[in-house]
C-alpha cells in the first residue's frame, strides 16, 4: 500500500514538471508575466511536497522525533541518577571523612592517656629512685662519719698517749718508775693466781 502512493505522488510530480518545461522558456504563458508563473508553480510545488511529506513522513519522522525525545530523556534520567549515586557517594565520604576525625581525636586522647601513664610511672621511678639514692649516700655519710670518728678517736689517742709519754717522762723519776713497776708486777701476779 505505500508503495502505491509513493508512485502516484512521483508521478504527479513527473507531470507538474513537464508540464511546465514546454511553456518556462516563453516571457509570458496566457498573457500573465513569467515570474509570477515561476511563483505560482513554486508555491504549488512547495504544498505538493508539503503534501507528500505531511502524508507520507509525518509517522516516520513523529516517530523518529519521539524516540530522539525518549532517548533524551533517557540520558536525563541516567544522567539524574548517575547525579544521584554522586551525592549519595559524596555524603558517604562526608561521613567517613567525619568518622576518621572522631576516630583520630580518639587515638590522640588514647595516645595521650597513655603518656600520661608512661610519665606518672616514669616519675614514680625516679622518686623512688632518688629516695633509694638519698637513703644509700644518707648511709654512706653515716658509715664514713662513723670511720673518720673511730680514726680521729685513734689519733686523738695515739696523740693524748705521745703527749701524756712524754709528760710522764719529763714528770717520773727513778722511785716512781720503781713504785709503778712493783704496782704492775703485783697486779700480774694476782691475775696469775686468779687465772689457775
């Protein structure tokens, strides 16, 4: 069926334009002036194909023109929901750019928690430390104090010893050596006897 109208309208316009070839190179056809014959004719061929399109291309361009209107609404949907996943992927990584950050100020307050701990305990050594360190040079001065004291007693001895020697040498005549010795050789000789 188509076809047959296609052929009809090609014949028409086969006709029209031979029909116009014999009297297009004559200045006037019926007295009228040729171009006013050439506008006319134009105008005629003009709503032919304004005829023939509207009748025979207005399906197949509606249809064309339809389906480049859903194609491009297609791409708008995609388009709108390919926007969609992008603010959706967005507010994704906003949030989990947010939980890093809490997660971060977690770790720091931990980190710092335990420096904490780490100094309290490292001050907790030291001062035991120093309190041990004190203790054992308070000990050390005590036991050097307590020798220079017993070598200071000896000096003091072995000097109070020299000077009273010498006191008594000066100070002891022959009797008093006698007297002394007769005292020393009595007190030995009552240890003897107390001794067996």
């Amino acid at each position: 069926m188509p076809y047959r109208h296609a052929v009809a309208a090609l014949i028409g316009f086969l006709g029209v334009g031979l029909a116009t070839a014999a009297w297009a190179a004559a200045d006037t056809v019926f007295g009228v002036p040729r171009h006013s014959w050439d506008l006319a004719l134009k105008l005629i061929n003009f709503s032919i194909l304004a005829f023939v399109i509207v009748k025979y291309g207005k399906a197949p361009l509606m249809g064309f023109l339809r389906g480049q209107r859903e194609a491009v609404a297609g791409q708008f949907e995609e388009l709108k929901s390919e926007a969609q996943q992008i603010e959706d992927l967005q507010a994704e990584q906003d949030r989990l750019i947010a939980g890093l950050d809490a997660k971060i100020a977690e770790i720091v307050k931990y980190y710092q928690e335990i420096g904490a701990e780490e100094k309290r305990m490292i001050l907790e050594r030291a001062e035991a430390t120093r309190d041990f360190m004190l203790k054992d040079a308070d000990a050390s001065i005590a036991r050097e104090f307590e020798e220079s004291r017993k070598i200071f007693r000896a000096e003091v001895i072995d000097i109070a010893v020299s000077l009273a020697g010498t006191r008594i040498e000066k100070n002891l005549n022959a009797s008093d050596q006698g007297k002394l010795l007769n005292d020393y050789m009595t007190k030995l000789s009552a240890i003897e006897v107390a001794a067996e």
